[in-house]
C-alpha cells in the first residue's frame, strides 16, 4: 500500500491495520466496551450492514466494505490506520483481547492470524489427524502453523529455503519440512495433503502444489502476488481439486480467532520498534529481515499531536 503495488493506494497514507491499545473513550451509546480494556482494530472499519455477507457475519466479504486504512468512510473522509498516536472505530469493529494475550505479540493476529483461521476452519482443514501444508513461513505462514497444530493437525511447511526447516519443526512445532525445489522431496510427497495453505504473496508455480494434494484436496491461497499466477487445470482434474482462496474473517469470527488464540496461547512472532524506525523497518522488511512481524510501540514513542 504504501508503494501503491496493488494500484489502489490515494495519499497522504497512514497505514496500520493490526492495531491492539487501551480504551481511553467510549461514546454515550457504546454497549460492548468501557474505558480501560483491552482492545484491537483489524483491516476493516466499516460495512454495509444490509447484504448476504453483513447478514452472514462475514462483513469481510461486503462489496462495500471499509478498509481500516485508505479507503472513504461513511461520512467521506479518508479512513486512517494505527500509525497514530489514537484511533476511533464503531465497537461492531473492535475486539476484545484476552488479558492473558501480550498486546505487542498479539497484534498481528487481527490480520495475519485471522487470515489463516479462517480457512483452516471454513474449508475443514481442523480434524484431527488431517495432513495440512503451509506454504512460506513468514508473517502468515509461522502463525499458520501454530494454529494448525492447536487444532491437532499433522503440519509440514513448504518452503523455497532449506535454512528454515530448523526454525518451521523445532522452534514452530511443524511435523514436516519440504524444500520446494528439490524435485525429489516434493515427488516423495505427492498425493500426501488434504490441504494446503499458500500465503506466498510472490509470483510462484501452483503446479507442484497442487500435486501434493490428495485426490478432492484444496489449496486455498491466502497471499495477494500483484501479477496473476499460472493456474494448471489437468492436475485439478485428475482428482476433484480445488484453489480457492480466502480473505480475512468476518468481525464474529475474529473474535472467535482471539479468543482461540488466548485460550492456546498463540502469539505472533514478533521485533517491537520504535516509530522513529519505521522507514528502516520497511527497507528489513523488503529484504525479508524480520522473523516474522514488526510491531511498533506507538504508545511510548509516538507523541501526540
């Protein structure tokens, strides 16, 4: 967004949409939240509160959605994110945290971690016993794991660098570790997975992926690459596979995600910054130098306005 890679950036941007804090105000007809919790704000602020989706619980998919950031809100302003010393949102948006769920390692949750648990519920991918692949450890992928392993799925990262298959089984938990361009471990795993969790936002070849499924797999992409993937179809006949795709949670949901989270202690991985480095973190962050996401502490080192 703050390149405009997806084509749909408008300035001035105040990014952030994993934004956890303390409740400092509450309107006169606020129910859910008093001055003092816990809260977080996730990637959406807004709905239309009328169709299928807003009726379903899944705001996420309304055609009206509002970003958290970058976008027109109802009154139309431009919505602004958590790089910001306070932040105002409807409380139909708004979470409640577990108090014994860390606000920095938790953060990333609101986007990364309800990212993932959807689909891994939506599409069934929580039986016990299951055969699951997450494919890239990074930002999504390392909390893809810790909730699939919460779930008691078998798990095996997939991986383009052989240096992570340490950190994916001893430090993750992952049962498995495949490097994705070694012929010969993906061919020794064909036909293995009922399904995959791809949150590679890079430009990459779907078909080994789609091999590795058992015959009615699904691969579900949850990564954004700003080109169009080649999509090979033989290989999704050849067994009643599915590519699917996902997108955030509804408000409902997420809650249902934190509270999860808090229930199994499952945090994001994460390196607290001070506001002031933001532009460093952001060039770390293009050479993959960060295990796996920054937080930034804006509470102590942003002052306010």
């Amino acid at each position: 967004m703050v390149k405009n890679e997806w084509g749909s950036s408008t300035y001035p941007l105040v990014p952030g949409h994993e934004i956890v804090g303390i409740v400092t105000e509450v309107g006169s007809k606020v129910e859910k939240f008093k001055v003092g919790d816990k809260v977080g704000v996730g990637c959406m602020v807004g709905a239309c509160h009328s169709c299928d989706s807003c009726a379903d619980d899944l705001e996420n998919y309304c055609p009206k959605i509002i970003l958290t950031y970058g976008a027109t809100y109802y009154d139309g302003t431009t919505t602004h994110g958590g790089y910001s010393d306070v932040m105002i949102a409807e409380e139909r948006y708004v979470v409640r945290f577990p108090d014994n769920l860390p606000l920095d390692a938790g953060a990333p949750l609101l986007c990364a971690g309800i990212t993932v648990y959807s689909p891994l519920q939506h599409f069934g991918f929580t039986k016990p016993g299951m055969h699951i692949g997450v494919v890239g450890l990074g930002g999504l992928g390392h909390v893809a794991v810790k909730f699939a392993k919460a779930f008691g799925v078998k798990v095996t990262v997939i991986s383009t660098s052989p240096s992570k298959k340490k950190e994916a089984t001893e430090h993750l938990g992952a049962d498995s570790f495949l490097v994705s361009r070694d012929p010969d471990q993906m061919q020794a795993a064909m036909g293995t997975m009922d399904g995959i969790i791809d949150t590679v936002s890079a430009v990459h070849p779907l078909f080994p992926l789609i091999g590795l499924l058992k015959s009615h797999g699904k691969l579900v992409m949850v990564g954004a690459p700003d080109r169009p993937l080649e999509l090979p179809i033989f290989p999704l006949l050849m067994g009643r596979k599915i590519v699917a795709g996902s997108c955030i949670g509804g408000m409902k949901e997420t809650q249902e995600m934190i509270d999860f989270a808090g229930k199994h202690n499952i945090t994001a991985d994460v390196e607290v910054i001070s506001i002031d480095y933001v532009n460093t973190a952001m060039e770390r962050l293009r050479k993959a130098d960060v295990r796996y996401r920054f937080v930034i502490d804006i509470g102590n080192t942003l002052k306010a306005a």
